[in-house]
C-alpha cells in the first residue's frame, strides 16, 4: 500500500492561482488534489481522461460548452471523456478539491509554464 497525505503532496502552480498536487496513483486512474485562489481561472479544456472529483472548500464556477454550475464543499462532479470544460473562483476564499482522472494523467496540457 502506498499512502500520500495532502500535507506531503508537492503542489505545482500549473495556472496563475491554479494549483495541483499528485496524490496517489495507479495504472487505472491518478487523484489530484487541486486549489483554484479566488479571480483564478482553470483554463477551458478537453482531454481523453474521464474526470471525477469532490469539492471541499469554497466555491467555484465549473464552466462547460452549455451551461455554469457552482460547486460547492460537499458537492461530486463528473466530466465525461472529451468534455469542453473550465472553472473560475469568484468567491473570496480558495476552492479547494480533489480530482480522480482515469486513465491516469499528469501534468495538463494546459499547464502554463
């Protein structure tokens, strides 16, 4: 058993306020745990990774080709394989979360640098 706590975790800036922290892996799926700062925007995107996550602190604006919805601490999302999709924190607090892509995946394409 490999065990990663969110305190051990190596948090990378891969956006301006976009953070991103590899937690555990496997060969079928990859967790990160992810913190947008309030004005920051994750970049609208796509990938071939199906995308599941939980949200546990703040509030943030997922964005995708129809419609935004606010996630908020408690709330599960889902991103299916090739979905267009983007967030932004307009709250005054950091959104803090934790992302499952499968298969696994590691730095974004997005990822500025």
């Amino acid at each position: 058993m490999r065990r990663i706590t969110d305190d051990r975790a190596e948090s990378e800036e891969v956006a301006s306020g976009v953070y991103l922290a590899d937690l555990a892996a496997g060969e079928r799926a990859s967790m990160k745990h992810w913190r947008v700062e309030p004005g920051a925007t994750l970049p609208v995107h796509r990938h071939d990774n199906e995308q599941i996550g939980y949200m546990i602190q703040g509030t943030l604006t997922a964005i995708t080709e129809d419609e935004e919805i606010t996630l908020e601490p408690g709330d599960s999302y889902l991103f299916t394989a090739g979905e267009l999709h983007g967030a932004e924190n307009r709250g005054d607090e950091p959104a803090v979360g934790i992302g499952v892509l499968s298969p696994p995946r590691s730095d974004p394409d997005w990822k500025q640098s």
